[in-house]
C-alpha cells in the first residue's frame, strides 16, 4: 500500500510534466544554495556567543529569584496546622 508520503515530491516543469525530486537531489540543491547563498558561520558563531552570554544572564537572575524568594517565604507566619482548626 503506498502513500503520498512514501513519494518523493514532485515539480512541474511545464504543464503537463512533472519531475520526482529524490532525497539526494534536494540535498544537493541545498548544498548549492548555501554555496552560492554566501553562507558566512563567522555570523552564526557571534549569534550563539550572544546567546550564552543571554543563557549566564537568565542563570544568574533565576537564582537571584529563588533567593529572594526563600528569604520572603522566611518571613512569613508558620502555616497553621489544620487538624487544630476547633471546628
């Protein structure tokens, strides 16, 4: 039983011709468009630079968060206990 999803993806060409495109075939066109897309991974590299500087930010501002937090919850009252209520 085939699928559409076992087909490779077909192009028209002109009206009436269709072309199957295989897995090796769009690779390769993949391949040809980063090279001559002018890929720079100099850009790519600053981008995931920028974001694990951004990673230690957010690192940093959870656990001032969690700090804050435990000292707040310090201050508070002890929880009654609800088996002493006097219902």
């Amino acid at each position: 039983m085939s699928t559409e999803i076992d087909k490779p993806p077909k192009v028209r060409l002109v009206r009436g011709q269709e072309v199957s495109l295989g897995c090796g075939t769009l690779i390769l066109i993949a391949m040809i468009v980063i090279f001559f897309g002018g890929y720079s991974g100099k850009g790519l590299e600053g981008q995931i630079r920028g974001l694990q500087l951004q990673i230690v930010e957010l690192q940093k501002a959870v656990e001032a968060n969690t700090e804050e937090i435990r000292q707040l919850r310090s201050r508070l009252p002890a929880p009654k206990d609800p088996s002493s209520r006097g219902d």
